[in-house]
C-alpha cells in the first residue's frame, strides 16, 4: 500500500463531511478481502482506525486516496463526492470529471441501477451492504466487475450525508467463473453438483440429456430425495456427507430415476468443493451412463449360470466367487455353501 506522509491530496467530500468518519464507517462493514492488496488496504485502515492523534483526519484521507482498492462515495442525492486514485485507475474518470456526476445514472450498467440504487438507498438509511457484486462501465466502454461493500458516510455530528463503498476489481476472477460454468455445462460428461444441505446447484447439459430433467426442474430440489431410487437414497447420501467431511468418493455406482420414470445406472465420482477460503461448499460429481454396461453385465452373468456346462471362478485368492448352476447340479453344493470357499 502506497501512502504519502506529507503529500494530503486536496478535500475529497464536503466542507461538514469529515474524512475520518468515512474511512471509519465504511471499513467497519468491509467484507474479508479476497485477494493480498485488498488484504493489506485492510489491515492499514485499521490501524489508522486505532489512531487517536490529531493528525488521523488527514491520514485517513490520503488513506482513501492512495488505497490499493476503488473506494468511492456519493451524497444523499447520489451525486459522487469522493473518488480515489484506484477508482481513477480501474474506471479510468478522473475525479474532476465524476465529482457531482450522478453514480448510477451515469456509471452502472442498466441492468443493475435498479439494485445498485437499493444499495445505496439502505445505505442513506443506515444500513450497510457486504460483498455485493455490481457492473460498471469504464471511460473506455468496457463492463468491469466490482464486489462491494457499502455503508452510510456520516459528518462530524453524526448525520447520515450520504454513502461510502470499498470494492475490489473482480473482472478477471467472473470471467474465470463464466468459463468454468461453460466447460462444465458442455462437458462430454454428466456433471451434477449440490450445497451443504443437498440441494441442486450444478446440473449440466449431459445430466439433462441423460435424465430427462432441464435445469429449471432440478436447481434448488434435494438431490437424493427426488432422484435416487429407495434402495440406494442411504448409501448416496453417506457418500455425500463423506465428501462434505473432505472424503472423496471414487467409481461409485447408483441408479437415476429419468423424467419417464425409467432406471438408469450412474458411474460417478463425487468430488469435494470449496471455496476461494478453503471452505467446504458442497460436492461436484462427474459421473458416467453405465446402464449399458451393466446390462451387458447382467446378460453374461445370466448366460453363464444357464449354460449347459459347470462354470466357476475363483478371486486372486482362490476364493470361489462364480458357481453356476450346473457346477450346483454336478457338484451338490449351493452358492450359499461354496462361496468365499477356497
């Protein structure tokens, strides 16, 4: 973080607004950054906030101008009144060109002015706002992402004279999120992902092909309530809460129940997910159609036990684990008697 101890930039709100009060009540509801620069903004608003010298005023304010985050604030009528040099960098304006502009009006994409200026409007009321995600268009015409945390710019009695907000530039981390929700959603592969509680957040175009069920029918239902059959809804949901617990889950085999009510056998390996901290946020599974497979299976294990001719197997142990039902009319012994018989 870059900061200037005897260069203060010129006043950056109005006359009766004190710098103090909007780095104090705008730090005070910042989300956890995400990113090192944000961090480190972070930890120098507070320990400017633990000042108590005569001089935290200007501090403060050349705090907000040489900030390695977009801080910026607007009256009560939403006209800016505070923009710093990160702001400048990231949406290109200066502050000589923005300062009385109208935010909203004149900086936010259409589709988000009606929430941006909720934002704000909880903000004039004394409500702050955390890690809120908005667009904005730069000097340049490009769209750029900001995740936001607003919260109300009061003077020095105290009076609410508008709102402050701190962001971080996540243009390139939502462009990396677009492309991952693609490749997922045109993987050669059913992919199907839930929350913590079960609940269906990613289902892509192969599982809709696959079952039957379009997006819109399966985001928000319980996964195994809805789409497993009886006999396996247990054995599903311990491999779900394994993963839930950080214990993945490999080649485990389940059916589906299709949208017409017919029974297809899924191959899947269910994978933990987390989030940017590591935390734990629900399960992805990347699974396989099986149903074909285990047909083929089933009809050979079924050729076999009605062959004309003793067949029988034995594991890398020696253990009989194949007894057809000739070997029993040969030999005597039922399956029961002679499995796991060396």
């Amino acid at each position: 973080l870059n900061m200037t101890a005897t260069a203060i930039p010129p006043t950056l709100s109005p006359a009766n607004s004190s710098r103090k009060d909007h780095l104090l009540t705008a730090i005070t509801t910042i989300s956890p950054p995400v990113d090192r620069r944000a961090s480190v903004a972070h930890r120098r608003a507070r320990s400017l906030m633990d000042a108590t010298d005569s001089s935290l005023e200007p501090l403060c304010s050349s705090f907000i101008d040489n900030a390695n985050a977009p801080i910026f604030g607007v009256d009560t009528e939403g006209r800016v009144n505070v923009w710093n040099q990160d702001t400048a960098k990231i949406i290109g304006y200066s502050p000589a060109e923005v300062m009385g502009k109208h935010f909203v009006k004149e900086y936010i994409t259409e589709d988000n002015q009606a929430s941006v200026g909720m934002v704000f409007d909880r903000a004039f009321q004394g409500e702050g706002t955390s890690s809120y995600e908005l667009s904005i268009m730069t000097k340049a015409g490009a769209r750029i992402e900001i995740l936001l945390s607003t919260t109300s710019q009061r003077n020095s009695e105290g009076d609410i004279v508008g709102a402050m907000a701190i962001g971080q530039d996540i243009t390139e981390r939502v462009a990396f999120e677009r492309e991952y929700i693609r490749l997922i959603d045109t993987a050669n592969a059913p992919i199907i992902g839930v929350d913590a509680e079960g609940i269906v957040n990613i289902w892509n175009q192969c599982a809709m092909q696959m079952v039957g069920y379009s997006t819109e029918q399966v985001i928000g239902q319980d996964f195994v309530r809805e789409f497993i059959t009886d006999d396996f809804k247990t054995a599903v949901k311990n491999v779900l809460d394994k993963a839930l617990h950080g214990k993945e889950t490999a080649n485990f085999e389940f059916p589906l129940i299709t949208i017409e009510g017919d029974r297809i056998d899924v191959l899947l390996n269910a994978t933990t997910r987390r989030d940017e901290y590591g935390n734990i946020i629900g399960v992805v599974g990347i699974g396989q159609d099986n149903t074909e497979r285990l047909a083929k299976v089933r009809e050979s294990i079924k050729l076999i036990d009605n062959v004309n001719a003793p067949i029988f197997g034995v594991d890398i142990r020696g253990r009989v684990n194949m007894w057809n039902q000739c070997a029993i009319r040969l030999f005597g012994f039922s399956r029961e008697e002679i499995f796991s018989k060396c």
